[in-house]
C-alpha cells in the first residue's frame, strides 16, 4: 500500500513515543522507507537504538553534529522524503511550527520543509484544551499541515478525554488516504454517512439516547473515503476519533443530523447507519428538572426519519441509499420490510440480541438485502464490513457519473 514511499518520522518527547516503534515496522511492512528524527525529549522515551533497529536507518538527532550534518543535512532529510509525519506531535512542537521557531533538529526541518506535514498529537486532556494548543493547532491546519487525531478516552498520565494518539491503524489509513487521494473507484463521487447514536435532550443535563457505539458507521466512513469517494460523515455523540479525509459533522439531536445530511446533498451514495432516537421530548425543559417535585411524564413526538427521507424519490435522491437494520429476532424478515417502508436501495441487517456482543464490540455478522437478494456474510470485523460494504457500493455506482 505504501510500496517505495519515503517517510521522514519525527518522534517528540510525549509519552505516547512507545507507539512509534510499532508504527516504523507497520509502515516498512506497507513497503515505506522510514527515516526518524528524535528530539531531546523524544529519546526520554524511547532510545536511539530501538528506532535504529526498526527503521534500519541512522536516527537523526542533533542539528549541530557536524557528521549527521556532512551525511545528511536538514534540507536534504525532509527533501527527501515523500511525507514528515510528526508522532507523538507535543504540544510544545506544534508551538514551534505554528510560530516558526527552529531551534532544534526536528522543529528546522519542519520549517525547512517543501513537503506535506501530517502531525499526530498526544498529550494531556489539559494541555490539548488550552486556547493556546488550539490556536497553534488552528494556524498550523491553516498553513496546510494534516492531523490525524487526537482520540478521546484514557490517557498515559492516568487522566482522561481528548489527547489520546491515534491507534497505529488510524495513522496508516491516514497515511494510505494521503497518498491514494484522488484514486480509486470511488474518485469523482459524493458519500454521505451517518453514525452514532442521538441524544434528545430532556432538560440541560438529561437526555434520551439509543445504544451506539459509531464503529460500524465510522467504519464505513472510513472505507468510502479509501476508495477516493468525497465523503461527509454526520454524526451523534461517540468515542470515535474523526476518520482522517472525513468532513465530519458532530450533531446531537435527530432533527440537528436531518438538517446535516440535507445540507450535505447532492450525494451519489449515502450509508444510514446511526442508531437515530426515534422520538424526542416534546418541549425539553430549560432548567433542570428538579427531583424533589411530582415526577414528570414525558411527553414524546416523532423525530424525522433520515433514511426514509433521503430515500424520496425527487432529483436530490442519491443514486443508492443504504440503511442499517439492527434487530433482536426475525431479523431478515423484519429488514425485509424495512426496506419496503423506508424506500432504501439496500438495507444491511444485523442481530443485536444480547450475547452476540455487536453492539459496542468490534465484530458484527450481517446480512445484506437488496432488491432481489439477501446474501449472508459471514461474522467479520466492523472495518472488514465496511471494506465489502464499500467495494459493493462502488461496484454499484459503476462509472464517474457525479452530480455537482
Ligand atoms: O426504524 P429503524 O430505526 O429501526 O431503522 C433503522 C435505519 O433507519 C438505520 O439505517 C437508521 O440510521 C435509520 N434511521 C434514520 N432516522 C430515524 C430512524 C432511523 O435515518 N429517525
């Protein structure tokens, strides 16, 4: 997949610096020469020798040594590479970058540099918070560097939210994205995807909301994009880093995801795959609603059905529609009909039931109804159905046909 591409890695001082040892060997895997600077802080962490030994090159560290400058200079390492990639990306690097400052190896040849500059950043919940993190970050994707990242959940410094490193697999598909862009049977064409779950609000800190992880729907996200399709994702509240090439929208509610996906057309295809609430709260409360009065009874109303209102035969239709039926028993039969009613192209059925540990999990086993047929797939991994699910639809589209 990244079969003679040079890499020009620099690793930063940030906890998270372990994961690049995997990183280097899953990318010369991919067929891509890797090459590494490590800052001062980056070898606190992890030692010149185990990058060396990795990469199977010299690891590049002082701007000042004059052999590492006579072999190779500072222009001539990012000169000759196809990509730098910054992992772990500190919040103290990209300050460097984002103000221009050069007073080491790594932070020179980043300004030194006439190639693109994808960072992956991991630090702490706090630090990545802070207006200043922002902003730098925010000059930086300004002045055209790419970002991968950060994900959200337990962090290295025993604290929790934003700042996590993206997984090592992130880190490759963004980096396959990068270098396949434009490619790809997909190239030319509009992708819609919804994921998650929605959140109804019941008054400011309550909310009515389905079980949904968003892998499947992130998945699928993900995998258009791999095929070159221009892609915009809308999606609830999850755990799920954005997928690197995405536009992605973060909505809550049903109606805030209909508006989404509305303004998001024209499409050629869109994926159905939010776990949608299917109804809100009336008038949800503006102050909290206090415990100490007479229990409240909720009175509910329908939300707006996406699928089935994209699924409207009018000029804004995408060419294919495709719906997620999650269900406990019955379940083809039950998506067979779900079909019907929505109006959807396809709808790709999966068994929710307990103990067939889908939901949430990184697994789910699906069958795929289309007009004429109902095919069984067997139990595969949430990115591998993405992947067929994918292929299929770009099979379906056939040749560049887009609307714009
Ligand atoms: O009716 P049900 O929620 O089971 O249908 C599931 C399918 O419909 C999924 O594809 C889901 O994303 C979509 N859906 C929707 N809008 C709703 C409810 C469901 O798009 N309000």
């Amino acid at each position: 997949m990244l079969a003679d591409k040079h890499i020009l890695l620099v690793i930063a001082g940030g906890v998270a610096a372990y994961k690049c040892l995997d990183l280097i060997r899953r990318l010369r895997e991919q067929g891509a020469s890797v090459r590494c600077i490590l800052t001062k802080g980056g070898s606190q962490f992890v030692t010149p020798l185990s990058v060396a030994s990795l990469s199977g090159e010299k690891v590049y560290s002082d701007l000042f040594s004059l052999t590492d400058e006579a072999e190779m200079g500072h222009i001539r390492l990012s000169r000759e590479a196809d990509l730098v990639l910054v992992a772990p990306a500190t919040a103290d690097l990209v300050a460097k970058m984002a103000h221009g400052i050069a007073d080491d190896l790594a932070s020179t040849t980043l300004l030194a540099t006439d190639k693109p500059v994808m960072i992956v950043p991991s630090m702490n919940v706090e630090m990545w918070d802070k207006p200043a993190t922002q902003r730098n970050m925010a000059t930086v994707e300004r002045d055209g560097v790419l970002r991968i990242g950060p994900n959200s959940g337990d962090l290295a410094c025993g604290e929790e939210g934003a700042g996590r490193l993206a997984e090592v697999d992130e880190i490759i598909d963004g980096i396959a994205g990068f270098f396949s862009a434009g490619t790809g049977p997909l190239a030319g064409k509009r992708a819609l995807v919804t994921s998650g779950p929605t959140h109804e609000p019941i008054d400011p800190v309550r909310y009515i909301a389905n079980r949904s992880s968003g892998k499947q729907g992130h998945a699928i996200a993900a995998a258009l994009r791999r095929l070159g399709a221009t892609t915009t994702l809308v999606t609830g509240p999850t755990n799920e880093a954005d997928p690197w090439g995405v536009t992605v929208h973060h909505i809550e509610t049903a109606e805030q995801m209909m508006l989404a996906c509305t303004q998001a057309l024209p499409a050629d295809a869109a994926v159905c795959a939010a776990a949608v609430g299917d109804w809100r709260v009336a008038t949800s409360a503006k102050n909290k609603i206090k415990k100490n009065g007479a229990t409240p009874i909720l009175e509910l109303v329908e939300n707006p059905d996406i699928l089935a209102g994209l699924s409207v035969r009018n000029e804004n239709r995408p060419q294919l529609v495709v719906g997620f039926a999650a269900e406990t028993e019955n379940v083809v039969a039950y998506a067979q009909q779900k079909r019907a009613r929505k109006g959807c192209d396809w709808i790709v059925a999966n068994d929710v039931s307990v103990g067939t540990g889908v939901m949430g999990g990184d697994h789910n086993k699906v069958h795929l109804i289309t007009s004429n047929e109902t095919t069984a797939w067997p139990t595969m991994n949430k990115i591998d159905v993405a992947d067929k699910l994918a292929g299929l639809i770009a099979l379906h589209l056939g040749a560049p046909t887009t609307k714009s």
